[in-house]
C-alpha cells in the first residue's frame, strides 16, 4: 500500500517537498491556508501589469541542481537586479541617487568623500560585532552607517539596530571597490514574464490541493489515521494556536497605477529603490515591470510599508530568544503526534530564506522523507 503524507503550506518549500514526494511514489495531499498557492512569491496583475503584492521576489541560486529543476516549471528567463538608493547628503530635501551596495568609487564624487575615507582607514581588519549596529559600523564607518543602514533598520525593524543580531549583516551589508552592479552574486538569475505564479502552480500541478483549509496541531493529531507522516511548512506558533508569539516583522505594500506614454517606459530608475531616510515612512518602492519587461502602456508602483501584520522577516534579537522558543514548539508538536513530523521552509524554521534556499529545503525534506518511509533517499 502506498504511504500517504500530508504537507500543511503550499508555497516554495511546501511545493517542492510535495512534488518531490510524489515523483517517489509518495500519495501527497497539500493543504493551504490561502486562497492560492505560492505563497508570498505570487504576483498579482492591475490594469493589466504584472506587481508584487508582497514585495521583491526576485529568483537567484547558485545551485545547478535548483536551476535546473525549476527550469523544469518554466523558470528560466534571465534577469539581472540593480538596487538603488535615494540618500540625503545634507540637512536639505534634495536626494542624490547611489548604488545599493554602495560602489567605492561614487562615494568618491560626493563632497563628503574625504570624511567618508578618513573614516573607512580607521575601520579594523576585519567587521566584528554582536549587535547589527556595531558590525556594520566596523564595515563602512558612521558616515555611510547614518546615510545607507541606520533609519532603514529602525523602520523596518522598528527598533534601534543594537538590539538586533549581526547574525544576518554579512549577508545582506557590502561596501564594494569592484564595480559590480548587480545586487547578486549568484551564477543564475530569472524573472518570469508573468510573475511566479505559473511556476509554482506547475510544480504543484500532479499533487492533491486544497486551499482555503487551515490545519492546526488538534487536525493533525486526527489526521493520524489517514497519514504516515505530516510535512508542516507553517508558522508553529500559528499551528498551535498560539498566533503572535512568535515575532515577525511584515511589510504592507500601496501599490498605485502609473499610465506612461510608450509601452516600454517605467516611472522609477529600479525595479527597487530604498529610501533609508525616516522623512518618508516607506522603506523603498517596487516596480515590477523593470524586471518582467512587460509592453504594456502603464506600470505598478508600490511603496513598501514596514509594521505589518504579516509574517515576511523573523526578528534576530541579539539574545535570539524567538529561534529557541521556535525550537521549543517543534518538539511540542512532535510529542502531540505518533507520526513523524518534518519542519521544511522559512515559517516552520523561523528562517529569512530567500527562494531558492527553500527549494533546497524541500529538496533535502522530501529526500528525507523518502528515507524514512521506503528506504530510498534518492
């Protein structure tokens, strides 16, 4: 007889486990919380142009194994993501348009150059530092610190940067003398014409999908009869009913409709601009049509708003007291059930991943899984 899992989430991680399931054998059933599949990477269309309602998303790896594979779904035109930045320079309105990361040699046409150089020969060696604040710090120095890093993280974070984990900063902070332009590194990186959906509904198109369901930790313990396993790609303090403790840090997005003059013409100088100054309440706008390309006579622009009920970004306190409570309900919810239970994704682990990184979490879940239940991990 075959072996039935159940998978709680139907975005990236939740798709692929399921996907990979069944192609060893597995009967899979999918249950999702939203009315969709994909989860925040699902793009919507206005007037006719394709926006992200939830922010960025832009696919990046490394990985040949993952660019392959969702090759397979119909990911493959390239992209290359330039982020920029409008800065202030001094105490007046006026904004000056840089690179993100920022590019040694535009620091060096700006009038503050010899203050931001006597600052970046005194750095040491090498960055160091628990708290966020003093790591970058020892990175770039405070002038760069104040104009690119410090009010970004105190409205996206909403709270100061020393209570925040450097655990992320090499990550996500650079100070680059290469000349490089492109946000990533990675040898890959696409763009759907029409945004993420299609993609990940491909990957999902040979299992069994019910949406508009939420499972909770009392269903899977009712569920055991009909299931070997539970594969739960879910926020856990939500399965247990305990919604909100558990910090997240969410984004509201106003989008608004641009009519333009030629079909090709875009609004803004990037797919993503920040805006790091606490003059503007948004932290940066998104115009996904820098990135899909589209023709069409019009564009999305949406300003990206931070302090949302939302689950986009766990927050990495320097003590990381919500990872160990995360930690915590993982063995409570594997006590409730005689199945084997399995945490795959960004909301079960209490992870900032991006997309490809929960591809290859659900590459490696669905890989044990197979070991588990028939002895194969291939």
């Amino acid at each position: 007889m075959k072996k039935r899992v159940a998978v709680v989430g139907a975005g990236w991680s939740g798709a692929v486990t399921a996907e990979r399931l069944g192609a060893g054998g597995i009967d899979v059933e999918v249950f999702e919380r939203a009315a969709n599949v994909g989860g925040h990477s699902r793009a919507e269309t206005l007037n006719g142009v394709v926006y992200e309602p939830n922010g960025a998303h832009i696919f990046h790896t490394s990985n040949a194994d993952v660019a392959d594979y969702v090759g397979r779904f119909g990911l493959s035109r390239p992209y290359e993501h330039c982020v920029k930045a409008q800065v202030h320079l001094g105490d007046d309105d006026a904004l000056t348009l840089l690179s993100w990361p920022p590019q040694l040699e535009e620091l060096q046409e700006l009038a503050l150059w010899p203050t931001i150089e006597k600052e970046l020969a005194a750095l040491p060696e090498a960055p160091a530092g628990e708290d966020f604040e003093t790591f970058v710090m020892s990175l770039m120095g405070p002038t760069l610190y104040n104009l690119f890093i410090r009010d970004y993280t105190a409205k996206q974070w909403g709270r100061p940067a020393t209570e925040l984990s450097s655990s992320f900063a090499p990550k996500r902070v650079e100070l680059r003398n290469d000349g490089y332009r492109r946000l990533f590194r990675d040898r890959w990186e696409f763009f759907p014409a029409n945004g993420m959906n299609s993609v990940i509904e491909g990957v999902l198109s040979r299992s069994s999908v019910t949406c508009g369901v939420e499972v909770l930790l009392e269903d899977l313990v009712g569920m055991q009869g009909e299931f070997d396993a539970f594969v739960v790609t879910a926020p856990l303090d939500r399965l247990l009913g305990r919604d909100g403790e558990l910090e997240w840090r969410g984004v509201h997005l106003r989008s608004r409709y641009i009519p333009v003059e030629r079909p090709e013409e875009t609004s803004t100088p990037a797919y993503v601009v920040n805006w790091p100054d606490l003059r503007y309440p948004f932290t940066r706008t998104v115009e996904t049509k820098h990135a899909t390309g589209q023709n069409v006579m019009g564009t999305v622009v949406s300003e990206e708003y931070p302090g949302a009920p939302a689950r986009h970004y766990p927050v990495p306190t320097v003590d990381r007291r919500f990872e160990a409570l995360n930690e915590r309900y993982k063995e409570e919810v594997r006590s409730a059930l005689d199945r084997p239970v399995y945490f795959c994704g960004r909301l079960a682990n209490y992870l900032y991943i991006n997309q490809d990184q929960a591809i290859e979490q659900g590459f490696a879940c669905s890989t044990e899984v197979l070991g588990d239940l028939t002895g194969s991990r291939s």
